[in-house]
C-alpha cells in the first residue's frame, strides 16, 4: 500500500508515466499514422464515389465535427451540462425546425446515433407487449440483415416477408397479419432498384385493426423524400418514417424518427432515455446545418439524383454491361445494379476502377441477382455537381477497366471537371470557421 512504511520503512518508489518521454518508436508510428491519414483523406477527397450508402458533407455541414462540441454532452436546456449550451439552437431550432418543414412531420427526434441506433429505438417503443410479432421485409428481398435478430433480441417474435417490384408479398403479409399479436410492421429496404408501395401496405394492416403500427424504414431514400421525388411515406399512410442520415440525404452519420402521432413520439422519447446515452452533440448540430441547407438545395438535389441514376444505366447498357433491371426497367432509385462476370472479374473491375480514383461497392450478391454484382449510386457524385456527361464519363471509366486495365480512360479528375455547381454551398470551403459565427446564438446571461 502506498503512503505506509514497508520494506525497513522505505517507501516504494511510484514511477511518474506522465513524466515520461514518448519512446521514438512510438513516436514514429504516430507520425506514421498522421501521415497516412493525411494522405488518405486527400485522395478521398478527390475521388469519386458511387458507393450508394455513402454520401459526402458540405463544407458547413462538415464544420461541427471539427469543433470542440465533438466532445460535448447536450441533454436539453436542464441536462447539466453547459459545454454546447452556445450552440444549442443549431439543434433545438435549426435542426428540428429545418427537418419538420422538410418532412411535414409535427414530431422530429433526432436522438438516434444511427440508421440502427434508430431501428433498435423504433422496435423498441412501438413493437407491442413482449413476446408480440414484429413483421419486417426479409433481407432476401433486400431487407436489411440486421432486422430480425434486432427483433428477436428485443424479446419480440420476428416474422418476414417477401419484396419484389415495389410491392410487398400482400399474400404473405396477410397471413402474418392474420394470427394476431402483431404490434408493428417494419418496413425497411437496404437493397432495392423499386420504391415501396407503402400505401398498398397500410390499407392490407388497416384491415386488421388500428392498433398495429406502421414503420417505414428510409434511411435508402431520406433524401429523395425530403426533396419531394418520390412518394412519402407518411402522407401514404405510414404511423412513423426514419432512418439514417448520410446515403441519399448528405448529412452525417446520424438517425432520424418522423411522426405525427403524439402517442408514438411519448413512447420513442421514453424509450430513448434507456436506449441512448449521448446522441453525438457535434454529429447533431452537423444534421442541422446539412437541413437547412436541404432545404435550399433539396429539391433539385433529389430530382438530379434520379435522373442520374437513369442516365448512368443506360449509358452502362450502351457499352454492353449487364444491368440488371426489375420488372423491365433500370431503376426508380438513386441504385443501379450492374453483373461483371464472375467475382475474380467483378473484384477486377473494382480493383482498376479504384485506381482511376473511382470507388464503388462489389458485393457477393443482392436479392434476385445470381452471383456476384456492383451495386452503384449517384447519390453522392449528383451533390457535388455530377450531371449527364459525368454519367457518360464514367460509363466510359468502367469500359476501359474492364477491357485494358487501369492505364487508359477517364479518370476521378476528368469526372470532376464535368461537374457543375454543388448542391450546397461551396462558399464555405474557404472560410468555414467564419460561417458558424454567423450561426451562433446570443451570449448566455449571465444570471
């Protein structure tokens, strides 16, 4: 024990690690590391990205993130802590105020920390009693993979059905509807070429009773119903809509819950105090920035994202791609799906694509597609100005990886300079320290 004579009543020698110079081995890999990160984030930054559950923050967006609110609690005006208190607008107000004009929603909880962090929230408050069923799209169909066993781990029976062309399987959803004890239907898409007929799901649980709710999972096309092109969910009948806030949508990697039902809002906000501790302060007050900011540059954003995705098919469709449609057509998201081969081939193609500073995402399979395929969003390249001769282009980048390697053809850089104006505001690059001084609230009183 320190502080007592032991030993002949010397006391032990306690070493001083602060004391302590770093060891230069350590102190290499640190600069190692720095550097690296550097040099990574730089070709990041120049890149271009189809990846379709990835998008790119503004540069006022992106300004939270490195401030020191990144460290900071906000539980609300009496939480106890007065660290992002300056601030607190960006979220109280611009946030919410932005999101519930964007949705039309009276409710808007930005609790969540994620897309999942949502879904864990929303079966958690609305699944029922414990031991009720929960019905959600199977991740066959393009369900997320996650859903069931959420479900099941949060003590509720999971059930699934099928999806195919927009529609979910009425057949197989009636049948689950009909055994009883069903205390929500959870509608979530990862993989999906189709909107959801949201409608065609409401009027089948109606049948049933008022009592089941209806969630629609969105975090795939938040940004495309934010920016009115595609249907809402809400005004199609659905209880509740959320999800994550960094695929369509270009905000951070945060979650979003929408309702206009003030029962559903109590029980998510008492759920959320169990379920979510810190709600990332700085991540919060980035979604609010990117909100407002949707709300200039929206509705153009997402209508581009659409047109994008069409004119991408079509010209990887001239050039003799496999694209794979449903129900005959490409696509009626922000998704294109394109076959390559086998996965050496398919691996290949990312591989050189990667090397022209074009990334996207191979993956083993998606529901429907035998073997392996590429699956591709216009997403993030349409914010930073990607119109149809960047469509072309980089059909083009895909013809000359497939067929002659990495040496030849459009690059990241000649994408880029078919780019035109960004759907945000570029002014911020330079200065955006500058800009969240415009943002910030009056000086606290002082009494």
């Amino acid at each position: 024990m320190y502080g007592r004579h032991v030993d002949g009543g010397r006391e032990p020698k306690i070493r001083s690690w602060t004391r302590r110079r770093a060891p230069a081995r350590t102190t290499r890999r640190l600069r190692r590391a720095a550097a690296e990160l550097r040099e990574a984030d730089r070709r990041n930054r120049v890149a271009v990205n189809l990846v379709a559950s990835e998008t790119r923050l503004s540069p006022l967006a992106r300004l939270p993130l490195s401030t020191d609110f990144y460290n900071r609690y906000f539980l609300g005006e009496d939480g106890g802590f007065r660290g992002g208190l300056r601030v607190r607008h960006i979220e109280t107000e611009l946030a919410t105020d932005s999101l519930r004009r964007l949705t039309g929603a009276r409710h808007v909880n930005t609790r969540p920390i994620s897309g999942m962090s949502a879904m864990t929230l929303v079966i958690a408050a609305l699944g029922g009693a414990p031991g009720d069923t929960v019905i959600s799209i199977g991740a066959e169909s393009g369900g997320h993979y996650a859903t069931r066993e959420i479900v099941q781990r949060l003590g509720y029976r999971p059930v699934t059905v099928g999806f195919r062309a927009g529609r979910v399987d009425q057949e197989g959803l009636d049948h689950a509807l009909g055994h009883g004890g069903v205390g929500l239907v959870y509608l979530d898409l990862q993989h999906s070429l189709d909107l959801l007929d949201v409608a065609a799901v409401v009027e089948v649980v109606r049948r049933h009773g008022p009592g089941i709710r209806v969630h629609v999972d969105c975090s795939h096309t938040l940004g495309l119903v934010l920016g009115g092109a595609v249907p809402h969910p809400l005004v199609a009948g659905a209880d509740s809509m959320g999800g994550s806030t960094h695929k369509t949508f270009p905000g951070p990697h945060k979650g979003v819950v929408f309702t206009d039902d003030d029962e559903i809002d109590a029980r998510l906000r008492d759920a959320q105090w169990r379920l979510i501790s810190s709600h990332h302060y700085a991540e919060t007050l980035a979604l609010g920035l990117a909100a407002a900011e949707f709300e200039v540059f929206g509705a153009a954003y997402a209508s581009a994202v659409l047109d994008n995705a069409r004119l991408l098919a079509e010209a990887l469709d001239r050039r003799g791609f496999e694209v794979v449609r449903s129900d005959g057509t490409a696509t009626r998201t922000h998704q294109v799906w394109l076959r390559a081969g086998d996965a050496d081939r398919t691996g290949r193609l990312a591989a050189r694509l990667d090397a022209r500073g074009i990334r996207v995402q191979d993956l083993r399979r998606l529901p429907g597609v035998p073997g392996p395929v590429i699956r591709l969003g216009t997403n993030e390249v349409t914010f930073e100005g990607a119109g149809a001769q960047s469509m072309e282009l980089l059909a083009e980048a895909f013809t000359y990886a497939l067929r002659t390697g990495a040496g030849s053809g459009p690059t990241a850089a000649d994408v880029r300079r078919s780019f035109g104006r960004p759907y945000f505001h570029p002014e911020f690059e330079a200065a955006p320290h500058e800009a969240v001084d415009r943002l910030r609230a009056p000086a606290l009183p002082t009494s």
